[in-house]
C-alpha cells in the first residue's frame, strides 16, 4: 500500500513512509538507529488528547459504567455500544466536541434504548458517569514534559487541538505544558481545510511541517492532504470514531508510525 520503506514497530522499532529518507535511499531498510534526525527549525504540531495526557480512557470507563446502568434486557454491551457511537456521530454533527457534547449523546442513547418512560432521576444519574471525566486530573503521557522540552530547543512547537475551546484551554492550562508551545490553535475540527488555514496563518512551509497525533481520522490523514509531513503516534485507547485507515503520503512527503511520544525527539 505505501511508497516507501515500512519499518515495524516491533522491538520499538518505527514504520517510515515516504521519500527520501533521512538516511538517503528510500529502498534500504532503516532503523531508529540508521534514521539520522531531521534538521533543527522543523515546525510540529502537536495534539494534545491522547498524544500528551490521557483522555479516551476516561470516556471508556463512563461508557461502562453507563452500559452497566442501563442493564439493557436484550441488547448486548456491543450493540449498546454501536447504538451510543451512532448517536454520538449524530450530536457532534450538531453540537461538535466536548464533554457537554457526550453528556448529552448518553442521556439521549440511554432515552432510545429505555424501555419505558426515563425519569429526571434517571437522567441525572447518566449524566453523573459524564461528570466522573471532568473530575480526573490531568494524566501526562510518559516522558512527555521532557521530550518537549528536547523538541522545543530545537524547533517551533504549535498545540493543535479539536474541541470545546475553553475545555481544551483548560486542560492545556492545568497540564502546565503551555510554555513549550509557540502557538495554539483549538479548531473545532481537523480536515485539511482547517489546516491549509493554520499553514497560512502562521507561514509554514509544507516540507518542513509536520502534525503529529494518534488519530488516523484527524490528525493524519487530513494533514497528509493538506501537504504536511505526519507521525502517527500510536495509542491504545483511541475513540473508536477516530479511527480510519491511514493514508499514503505523497510524493516527497513523510509518514512514521511511533509508539512512544518521547521517540519524537530521536528523530526530530
């Protein structure tokens, strides 16, 4: 499917995709110790759920506790489930991203598939499971702090990040990374327009940009039509709604595949 070398990403190793490498032949095998970084003054955006703190997990534990609650007479859990990610498609197609938007997608799956009339009571207690989110603290990916810090020494670093605004501003805020980051851009969605947007607005230049994230769906793809360069960082726990093949890079483009944020910083 790629143009390219593929390197897998067992024993740590990355996936690289494109032309050319860092390393020069495009047709060798490579390794994180064959890739040499790629030049000081790169331009990285980064996201930040589930690439710099913990988020979807949050969301799966509310989810269960959810399917849990409603103890539904015939659906199994996994039909619940479908039934919530189709109702969840529905909201953000009207109300976008954010908690508020998901508080609302479980009280109304929790009215569909209700057997008979939901109570106020009722409602209260499924929007409780959403409440339990907004109360974790920020959980920082390993090695994070660090590796920005690395990455920022060396390169400009811009936030870019979907949702509600003033909850991902707060959760920048109180993960104290916000000094690393020369920008922020909170969109409330990530298609290539929205980054053809932020490509102009702060002058970056395609072959030395890159979106860096764990969404295939948003984060990847997107960015790959717009022109960027992307590393796919992978994440065990991304929402199921986000998850999409990953396409190929064009030519002189570059796609790696990681699983691990602090590898950023032997490449870049």
């Amino acid at each position: 499917m790629y143009r390219g070398m593929t390197v897998h990403r067992e024993g740590g190793a990355p996936k690289f995709f494109g032309d050319p490498l860092p390393s020069g032949n495009r047709d060798e095998l490579i390794t994180m110790e064959d890739m040499t970084r790629f030049p000081a003054g790169q331009t990285l955006l980064i996201d930040a759920d589930d690439t710099l703190w913990e988020n979807n997990v949050y969301f799966e534990r509310a989810i269960a506790a959810f399917i849990g609650f409603l103890n539904h007479r015939t659906y199994t859990p996994e039909k619940v489930r479908q039934t919530l990610n189709e109702v969840e498609r529905e909201t953000i197609l009207e109300h976008g991203y954010g908690l508020t938007s998901f508080t609302r997608s479980l009280v109304q799956c929790y009215e569909r598939l209700s057997p008979g009339p939901v109570s106020e009571e009722q409602r209260e207690r499924v929007r409780g499971f959403a409440k339990t989110i907004a109360d974790h603290e920020i959980e920082l990916l390993p090695e994070v702090q660090e590796t920005l810090a690395q990455l920022g020494s060396r390169h400009r670093l811009i936030l870019m990040t979907k949702g509600n605004h003033a909850e991902q501003a707060d959760k920048l805020s109180r993960s104290g990374l916000a000094p690393f980051f020369n920008a922020v851009e909170i969109v409330a969605e990530k298609d290539a327009a929205v980054y053809r947007e932020v490509m102009a607005r702060h002058s970056l230049a395609a072959s030395t940009s890159w979106m860096i994230g764990n969404s295939p769906k948003s984060d990847i793809n997107p960015a790959l039509a717009a022109g960027l360069n992307a590393v796919h960082l992978y994440h065990k726990d991304t929402w199921v709604l986000e998850h999409a093949e990953l396409a190929e890079p064009g030519r002189g483009q570059h796609l790696i595949e990681l699983d691990g944020f602090a590898k950023l910083a032997d490449i870049f």
